[in-house]
C-alpha cells in the first residue's frame, strides 16, 4: 500500500469546528455540482430526443420533392411514384420506411365555425404502423384510410377539436380550392390527437390518401412527396446528399424522366435545429460554473486542513517524509471529500432522474417548450464519465495548495499553534 495514501486514511478529516464545517462544505459543493450537472445532461439530452422524435413524426428525416424544371426553376405541384424511382429509393436507403405523402390546404367547417388547416395524407409504400401517429391519439383511433370506411375518416388536432366544438363521431366538412373551383367533402371525425407541438397541433389534420387524389384529379400512384423515414439521426444529411446523387445519375441516364429536387428534415425545420443547439451551450455554461463551484470550495477546505494540521506536517518531515509524500497525503485525503460528495451526488441526481423518467411529476407548459413534462434521459455511460471528469480536475486543482503543504519548514511548525 502507498505509504502517502495509508497515511491519510489514518488522519481524520473532522479536526475541531472549523475542519468540519470546511468538510462538510466540500462535500456539498461537490455533491451540489454533481447533482445539477446530472440533471442538465439528463434533461439536455432528454429534450432533444423528445423534440427530434417528434420533428421526426411530423417532417420525414429525407424527402424526395417533385421534378425540378431547369427552365423555370421551379418544382412540379405532384410527381408520380414510378417504380424506377422508388426503386432507386430503395436501392439507395434500403433501412428507410418509405411513405407517399399528399398535404393540401383546406378548411374545416361546421355549422358554426370554421378554421384553416392542412389536410395531410400519407401512404406507406411497405410494413408501417404508423406509431408515431397512433402514440398521439388521445380520444378515438387512427382509422385504417386505406379501407373504404377510412376514406371519410378525419383526425383531427386536440385544439380544432375545442375551436370548432367538435368530438369523435361528429361530421365536419372541409373546403378547397382546386383550379379556382371550390370542391367540399364530407368527413367525420375518427380521432383526436394531442402533440403539444404547438405548430403542428394547430394546422395538421390527417384524411386518406385516396380523398385528396379525388379532389385534386390524380391517379393512384400520385403524390407530392416521398418521405423517407427511420434513418439513424447523426447521418441525415448525409442520406440526403447520397439519394440525391443517386437520382441524378439516373436522371442522365434516362432512367428517369428529370431531376427529383431531395431536402432532409434538417433544412427544412433549420430553426428547430438551431434552437435545440443552444442547448449544449447552455450545458458547457453550467458545467463550467458547476466545476468553479465545486473547485473553489475543495481548495478552501483543503487549505483549512493544511493549517489544522501543521504539527502534523512537522512531525512527518522530521521523521524523514519528503515534501511529496506530505503533498500527497494531503491529495488524498481532498480526495476522501470529493468520494464523498460523488456517492451523495450520485444518489440524489440519479434518484431524481430515474422517478422523473417513470412518473413525469416535473410538468412543462407545452405552448413554450412543446413537451407537457420535463424530459430526461438516463445516460449512464455520459454520467460515469461526469464522474470521471471530476475526479481529474478536482486532483489537477488540488495540486496548488498540497504543494504549499510541502513547503512548510519544520523547524517553524513547533512555534505553530
């Protein structure tokens, strides 16, 4: 054993008052740091997880738009899902769930209101369950819009449904303007769904594919966008950037008739992005102060150590102890506080974030942050690391004042009281 670290466990860190208040203000300080730097990183990354899944479930992560015209400059209102380019979809991102998807706007009305929205179909091109969807009904169902019954069924928004006082079972009658025509279709409402995602809880209601084929005068195969869905998160830009190539290859080959325009879920909702990037920096800011905190009040109790015990140092360097062994004596016994502060940080920052991941009781206001609870996630491997983390630069800025330890003169130590 490390004569330096027998040593310290062997003094006692509670010397007189002044020793203990000085330990028991290390240990909270590390222990304070530890807790709110647990639970920024939970609910850091907590909240960009609930925020992407839902950008996720409203935005596909890469859509192909329809043909580009070089002429104009500008892009079709509708493109056909030919099978040479769903098949160069599929070749390109084989894990990708593909979806044909029409939004039209239109408005709802009913006897005695009416509200504007955007009717959004969708089509799954293979096994979709449409989870996300479903996951946000809170009254009715998610109607099966492929069925003949489903092509009058409407999903509607928790807030359409108290704007326009309507419930599961009413009808409701939606209005468009096709070719400056005004076409209306009946509907009757299957579901309501609640995101909290403010933007889209109050513009997007759900019909069948077929419905909005109907109204605007197209075929079975018609869309006005493909979605392309379930592509790992740190890579989507990229997946965008590959289809596209992709597509333009096959463009000049003649494989396909034109050039399909491809976006990704980053561009297209850039402002959500950027918001939820603030948040790390928000993070670096806690954790710097946390560490502050937590530093200065170790280096004040380590120096209320050293001079408690500077009959202590004396005798050990009249005994032959070198000034590093006096220096790591005091190391290690700063380091008995930061333990100690870890275990009471851990078992207070851990215990919150596993009862906030289970019973949600800390609540969010959804119209500010789109989440009706504080989000967390339980990142064991980021929080091992945390603890890691100050474990080493607690040592690194313990080194100054164990020094100063060090270089105390015995001589001077016997007229020390």
């Amino acid at each position: 054993m490390i004569l330096s670290y027998w040593l310290s466990r062997h003094m006692r860190l509670r010397r007189g008052s002044g020793s203990d208040t000085g330990a028991v203000i290390a240990v909270v300080g590390v222990a304070l740091a530890v807790v709110v730097l647990e639970l920024a990183m939970a609910v850091s990354f907590g909240f960009k997880d609930e925020i992407h899944r839902k950008l996720m479930g409203f935005d596909a992560q890469v859509t192909v738009l329809p043909l580009y015209d070089p002429a104009t400059r500008g892009v079709e209102p509708w493109l056909e899902a030919r099978p040479e380019l769903l098949d160069a979809v599929g070749r390109t991102l084989p894990e990708a769930s593909v979806r044909l998807s029409i939004r039209q706007p239109a408005i709802l009305k009913t006897d005695g209101d009416f509200q504007g929205v955007i009717l959004h179909a969708q089509e799954a091109c293979g096994p979709d369950d449409f989870t996300f969807e479903r996951e946000n009904i809170v009254e009715g169902r998610w109607p099966d819009f492929s069925s003949k019954d489903g092509r009058e069924a409407i999903v509607i928004s928790k807030y359409m449904a108290d704007q326009l006082g309507l419930k599961t079972g009413d009808k409701v009658y939606s209005n468009f303007f096709i070719n400056s025509d005004i076409k209306a279709r009946r509907h009757v409402v299957a579901g309501v769904y609640e995101s909290h995602f403010g933007d889209y809880d109050r513009n997007v209601a759900y019909v069948a594919p077929a419905l909005l084929r109907a109204v605007a005068g197209r075929d079975s195969i018609a869309a006005m966008r493909i979605d392309l869905r379930d592509l790992p998160l740190d890579g989507i830009e990229e997946a965008a950037m590959k289809l596209y190539g992709v597509l333009e290859t096959d463009a000049a080959r003649g494989v396909l008739p034109g050039i399909y325009p491809v976006s990704s879920v980053e561009r297209a909702d850039a402002v959500y992005f950027n918001w939820l990037s603030l948040l790390d920096t928000n993070v670096l800011v806690i954790f710097i102060l946390m560490l502050f905190v937590a530093g200065f009040t170790l280096v004040s109790s380590l120096f209320i150590l050293i001079l408690e015990r500077i009959p202590e140092i004396g005798i050990l360097r009249s005994l032959g102890a070198s000034g590093r062994m006096v220096s790591h004596v005091f190391v290690w016994m700063a380091l008995r506080l930061v333990g100690l502060g870890l275990l009471a940080g851990n078992v207070v920052g851990l215990s919150l974030i596993f009862i906030q991941a289970r019973t949600h009781f800390l609540p969010l206001n959804p119209e500010m942050y789109y989440l009706a609870y504080v989000p967390v996630r339980e990142a064991w491997g980021a929080f091992a690391l945390l603890n890691i983390g100050v474990v080493l630069v607690a040592w690194l800025m313990l080194v100054l004042p164990a020094h100063l330890a060090a270089r105390i003169d015995p001589a001077k130590t016997m007229q020390y009281e």
